[in-house]
C-alpha cells in the first residue's frame, strides 16, 4: 500500500514536471514572437512615419505646380504689348537612298 502510494505520487511529480518544461518552453516562445513582433512594429512604424514625410512633401510640390500652371494660364501681358516668340524654323533632313 506504501508502495503503491510512493509510486502514485513519484508518477504524479514527474507528469507536473513534464508539464512545467512544457510551459516554460511555451513561455520562451511566446517571448520569441513578442520580440520579433515589437521589431516589426517598430520597423513598420518608421516606414510610415517616411511615407508622412513623403506625403507631405509630395502634396506640397503638387500645390506648388497647381499654383505655377494657374499663374501660368492667366495672361500676364497688358493690353497692347506682345511678347514675341522665338520664330519657327523647320529643320528638314534628306535620306538618300
């Protein structure tokens, strides 16, 4: 009876401690991914703080050209006075054959 008391409790122990190493191998994974995870989250939050930076940038030069073009389209030139422009010439070249 001893015996069979001493062998029940010599299996319960070694099953709580299969059970032990198979949490603490759960909880180093589990570590792992979080690591990698925080790494990328830091990774893909540079990329888009770039890109705001981007976007700014790009959104202030595509003003800055609306503004050129809609100075541009509006005649600047007062009544009576033409600005002349550069004479067209045709440059023709000849193949021979």
């Amino acid at each position: 009876m001893i015996l069979s008391t001493f062998s029940n409790i010599s299996q319960h122990r070694k099953l709580l401690e299969q059970r032990e190493e198979e949490l603490q191998q759960q909880v180093r994974s589990l570590r792992l991914k979080e690591a990698t995870m925080s790494r990328t989250n830091a990774e893909l939050s540079h990329r888009a703080q770039q890109q705001d930076t981007r976007l700014s940038i790009l959104e202030a030069e595509l003003s800055k050209a609306r503004e050129q073009v809609e100075s541009n389209s509006t005649p600047h030139a007062t009544v009576g006075s033409v600005t002349p422009e550069a004479p067209f010439t045709p440059i023709f070249v000849y193949f021979s054959s």
